[in-house]
C-alpha cells in the first residue's frame, strides 16, 4: 500500500499516461513517431526527483516540472508529451489508478480476512457463551455465531468495495473544463476521433469505463463514496476489536499476546489488549475523512476549484494506509484468537440458572404440579439466589435450592439435563452453517484466486500467477475424458481443497445435489453443567 501511494507510483503513472496519450494519438493520425514512443517507454521507471524538485521550484507548478524532466531523458518525444492535456489528465487519472490499486489490495485482505475467520467461527460453531444486551448478560448464544456477526459487516463492506471497483472510470481526456475543445482542434473538430482517442487511453490503461462527463476534475463524490467505504470497514474492525477489548475484561477471549510481550512496565501481570486499542485508534480516524471528503466535494465551484487539491493529498493516501494496517492487524488477532472455555462456562453458569427456570417449571408442570404453586416457589428461590450474589458475593446456588426443595423432587433426577446450556443458544450452531453456505462460501469461491496469493501485500504479478495456474488447472481437468458434470465436480473439489474449508464436507455447492441441511455435523456438548 505504501508503495501505491509512493512517489514512484505516482509520477511512473504520469509518464504511463502520457505514453497511453501519445499512443492512441499516433494510431488516429496524429505526427507521432514510433521512435518518441519507444523512447518514453524506456524511461518510465528512471524519475529524476532531484531535477523535477529543481524544476517545480522554478516554474511553481508539478505537472510541468515532470513534463520538462520526462522530456530532458527522452528528448525525440520531447515536443509531443502532454501534447492537447491539461493538469488532471495526469493528475486526476493517476489518482483513480492509485484508488483502484488500492481497493484491489485491501479486496484481496478482507477475502482472506473472512476465509480466517470463517475457520474461527466453524471451529466454536457449537461453544455456549452469555449473550450480552446493554452489557448486561442475557440469552446465550455461541462464540462462533458471535463471530459470524463480525463476518457480516466484513462481507458487507467487502461487497459495496466490489461493485465499486466494478463501477469505478477513469477520467479520461477530457480538457481544461470538461468540454474537449483543445482534442476536437486537435484531431480537427472530427468527434468521432475524439471519443476513440478517449476510449484508447482509457483501455490501455487498463479501464473499460470512463466518466461520462466532468468539469476540469472527475468529480469528488466518487472520492466520497470511497472513503465511505474504507469507513466501512473501520467500522467493521472497530466493532470487532472493541467487543475483545470487553471479552479480554472478562477473560474469556483474548488477542495473541507474546511469550516475552509486556502489559505494562509496571503492572507485571497486565495482557492489555493492545492490538485490538491500536486499530480502534485507527478506525476513529478513518471513520472522520468521509466528512472531509463529502466538505470537498459540496464546495467545488463551478469546473473546478484548487482547493481541493491539498486536502485530497493527505486523506485519500491516509485512509488507504491506515484501512491497510487494520486489516494486517485484525487478521494478526483472528489468526491467534484464545479462548478460555472454562471462564466462559463459570460465566454462563453463574447466569443460567435464572434463565432455566422456565424450563423447571414447565418439566414439572409435565409430571402433575401445581403451576402457580411452582412459579411462586421458584421465584422465591431467585430472589434469595440473586441477594446470594449480589450482597455476599457468592456463586449462585439457585439450583441447589431447588434441588434440595421437595415441591421439585419430580425433576430432581434431571435438573442437570435441564440447564444444559445448548438448549438455550437457539439455532446458533446452525445459523453459522447456514450463514457459511449461503453467503462466506459463494463469496469465497467467487474470489478464490485470491487466497491463492501467499502474500496479501505482494505485486499484481502473484495475481496474475495465480490465476494462471488456475487456468492450468482448468486445461488439466478439459483433457480428462469424462462427462461434463465429472469434470465440473473435479474442477470444484479442487477450488474448495485450497480454500481449506474447515469441518470436511460440511460446505459443498447447491448444484451438487446435496442440501446443507444434510451435511450439518452434530454439535457436540462442550461442557456439563
């Protein structure tokens, strides 16, 4: 990500543009030789920062001070560079190149982010925990449905990035205010060859859309609707980190925390969730650039105004930087999540027995008791078990007092089957397996080429690889002599090998001709009461 937001990536970008220019302004008739052309494109990479400062400093404006130093490395194509452009050609354009990047990088760290929480969610599918409204205990549920709650609003953001990127144009050429003038004089008022000189750039620079029409910049809401985004997602790893920094309160779940890693210097015992503090720092500060970016937008007068040059500087690049370390972190904490099974079964056992009481009392009411008789006594025995908690700090002895209450002896003998806390986590368990098979792993398959890249931060090339040996894959399994299903079902079983789908067979396409409903494992009782 730092390298997209770099210097190099930024004036390389330039120099690929005026390149694009030069290109499809030659291919529609306009005098540019094959020679300026080449010579530009042996000097894309090699910028003189130095000499370009030296000229900026001088002329007090960038966009020439690179079309000088461009031109004093390749000087055929000298007169040519640039030629018909104004300003935004390079600068607006560049900037949709680094968004785009951008997106693509942290498209890929989310992907991977919900494969590893997926597995985190699978594994504790079944694993009783207190449910908690207003911070107060309530209804159970279980850790991993918990955690498909934070894999939702990550499939969300990841979801509204994906039609971004799917909608995001370029610039294009577009001129001074919008309206190509200087491209019509250009090409001799021939409009056809302004939309075709229009389309080329934006195809060799890899887009197939481009703004319909625009005034001297695109304009700034796309800046907007982006940064929504990236806020998006800082509210999504906010939440998340925040609810750890709560759980490691209560000591039954905990970021990764270092064998030598300190708490505090003073404090030798502390294990502060650092992590977790660290990216909700970070989010707080993402979730406030939209403001400034909606501010931008709303005050552009007319066909454009520089004042929002500055500020777009700062915010698009620091969004991007900071969104790309949380997700590294987030991913660092999900990768080594602890989880203290006995404190949170102490907890849940300190709440369930008032939350069981309604179960006693229908249990009884099935063998002859008397209904108001028993809601009366088992109420009386909370109102004690609670004061038992509260006034003297013990553990809740509720159920204790009903056993040893003879108006309860019928279900003496299964009280303990009675408060087992799976019954009361609904279809917790089996709203994580629904949730993975109707939405974690057609996400997952649509864009399984990126958890084929070792590393998430690496070059587009390892991209490209990937699905190259994809491709290589699908010719193997064409080459095989059996019928188009067989070949269908190998090629899937090879996709869904890599993507390391936790619990085996618990998740295979629709299509296939299985239900989930029948591939739902048991979920196991993690503990006795």
């Amino acid at each position: 990500m730092s390298y997209i937001w770099s210097p190099e990536k930024k004036f390389s970008t330039w120099r690929r543009l005026w390149i694009a220019l030069a290109k499809a302004e030659q291919e529609l008739g306009i005098p540019i030789t094959d020679e300026q052309i080449a010579q530009m494109e042996e000097h894309i990479m090699d910028i003189d920062f130095e000499r370009a400062e030296e000229k900026e400093a001088e002329t007090r404006h960038d966009v020439m001070a690179h079309v000088y130093t461009f031109g004093e490395c390749c000087p055929a194509a000298q007169g040519i560079i640039h030629m018909g452009a104004t300003s935004c050609f390079v600068g607006d354009n560049t900037d949709i190149v680094q968004l785009k990047e951008g997106m693509e990088l942290l498209q890929r760290k989310i992907v991977k982010l919900l494969d590893q929480m997926k597995t985190f969610a699978l594994e504790h599918r079944a694993h009783a925990t207190l449910g908690f409204t207003h911070y107060q205990a309530a209804q159970l549920t279980t850790v991993g449905k918990r955690m498909t709650l934070y894999m939702q609003d990550f499939l969300m953001d990841l979801e509204h990035l994906d039609r971004e990127m799917d909608d995001l144009p370029l610039r294009g050429l577009k001129g001074t205010t919008g309206t190509q003038a200087t491209f019509l004089e250009l090409f001799g008022g021939d409009h056809a060859k302004v939309k075709e000189c229009n389309r080329k750039v934006c195809e060799y620079m890899g887009f197939k859309k481009w703004i319909a029409v625009s005034g001297q910049t695109y304009t700034r809401k796309i800046d907007y609707h982006i940064l929504s985004i990236l806020s998006g997602v800082a509210q999504s790893a906010y939440k998340m980190c925040g609810d750890i920094r709560l759980l490691a309160n209560l000591k039954e779940i905990e970021e990764p925390f270092g064998k030598d890693q300190i708490g505090s210097s003073a404090m030798a015992y502390k294990r502060n969730p650092m992590r977790s503090e660290r990216v909700c720092s970070l989010a707080r500060y993402v979730m406030s650039l939209p403001a400034a970016a909606a501010q931008t937008h709303a005050t552009q007068w007319f066909e454009r105004t520089l004042d929002d040059s500055s500020i777009r500087r700062i915010i698009l690049p620091e969004a991007f930087l900071a969104v790309d370390v949380i997700l590294n972190i987030v991913a660092n904490i999900t990768d080594g999540l602890q989880v203290w099974p006995q404190v949170i079964r102490a907890h849940v056992m300190a709440e369930l027995p008032f939350m069981a009481t309604e179960k006693i009392l229908m249990a009884c009411c099935k063998k002859g008791g008397d209904r108001q008789v028993l809601h009366h006594a088992i109420r009386a025995h909370s109102m004690e078990a609670g004061k038992v908690v509260k006034a003297e700090g013990k553990a809740n002895d509720l159920l204790e007092r009903v056993r040893r209450d003879p108006l309860f002896a019928a279900i003496h003998e299964e009280l303990d089957d009675l408060v087992d806390p799976m019954l009361f986590v609904g279809r917790a368990p089996e709203q994580v397996d629904e949730f993975m098979v109707s939405e974690i792993v057609p996400m997952l398959n649509k864009h399984h080429i990126l958890l084929m890249i070792d590393n998430q931060d690496g070059e587009d090339d390892e991209v490209e690889d990937a699905e190259e040996e994809l491709d290589e894959e699908e010719d193997d399994v064409d080459d095989v002599d059996e019928d188009e299903e067989d070949v269908d079902d190998k090629l899937l079983s090879r996709i869904f090998i890599r993507l390391s789908l936790a619990a085996g067979l618990l998740f295979i396409p629709a299509h296939l001709g299985l239900s989930s409903s029948s591939l739902l494992v048991p979920r196991p009782l993690l503990f006795q009461p």
